[in-house]
C-alpha cells in the first residue's frame, strides 16, 4: 500500500491504497473477506473555525472479483 495527499489547510486530502489478508464487515452480518485491496480518497476541509466536512470514498476488491464500495460524510462541530 501507499499514500499521496496535501495535509495543508483549509482543504486535506489523501489518496491511497491498502492490503488486508482478511478484513471484517460488522454494519450489518458479521463478513469475513479475504485478500483484500483497498483504494481510498479522504477528503477534510473547514467551513469556519468550528465546523469541519469529511468525506471519504473506498472501493473494496476481495475474492477475486467481488467489490464494495463505501461513501461515509460527515460534520464536526468544535467549540
């Protein structure tokens, strides 16, 4: 795996990869999945001095040729 971004403010991203022998689903069954590549893009910027968007992108490729695909947004609010 590897991983290239820009950790300067008020925009982050990174863009990477990743291995696992064996990666686990618990959002709705218990799911084991074997040989596992992971391609991601993170995504950080802020709004203000309080609030904080995120969003992350991941494509999954395990079992030769099955693939999941997970978007995850989300809003942090610092005070």
């Amino acid at each position: 795996g590897g991983a290239f971004g820009n950790d300067d403010e008020p925009v982050r991203w990174e863009i990477g990869t990743t291995y696992a022998l064996f990666k686990y689903d618990y959002f709705r069954d218990v799911e084991e999945r074997s040989n596992v590549r992971t391609i991601y893009v993170d995504i950080r910027g802020k709004l203000n001095d309080w609030l904080e968007v995120k969003g992350n992108y991941e494509i999954e490729q395990f079992n030769e040729n099955q693939r999941l695909q997970t978007i995850i947004i989300g809003l942090t609010q610092s005070f």
